[in-house]
C-alpha cells in the first residue's frame, strides 16, 4: 500500500496542526506526543510528523525512556 500525499489545501492552513507543529520545530524546539496534545489538541503526532516528511521536511525521532519506564518518541527537526 502506498502512502498518499497529504492535500495541499489541508496542510497549508495557517493554523492547522501540521503549520503550527512546523513553525514549533523550526524554532529549535522539540516535541512530544503529549505537548502535540496539551498545545494543539493533536492526537496523532506521528501522522502530523510522516505528513510533514512526505513534504521534505527533514525531521527526526528519538525514543526516550522516562523515569516510570515508559518509552515516548521525542521528534526534533534537522537545521
């Protein structure tokens, strides 16, 4: 199955999640699904990240182990 690019008209909004998640990580900031969450009301971070990769945007994930042992992605963009 391949995967579709995202529409042009939804991505470009200037207020929509991927813009928003976009101008957070091209501040030099790093992002978490649960500040997507309590910021944007995003629940599906990674499908906001994969979107904006399919755009070319370079953007990497780091698997954090937190201190009750659970593991969360930590997403940062390549400057």
């Amino acid at each position: 199955m391949r995967c579709r690019q995202p529409k042009t008209r939804r991505f470009l909004r200037p207020h929509g999640q991927c813009s928003q998640i976009l101008a957070y990580l091209k501040g030099g900031k790093v992002i978490t699904t649960r500040l997507a969450v309590d910021k944007w009301e995003c629940y599906r971070l990674s499908e906001r990240i994969r979107e904006l990769k399919a755009r070319g945007h370079r953007i990497h994930s780091t698997m954090v182990k937190l201190p009750s042992k659970k593991r969360v992605a930590v997403y940062a963009m390549d400057l």
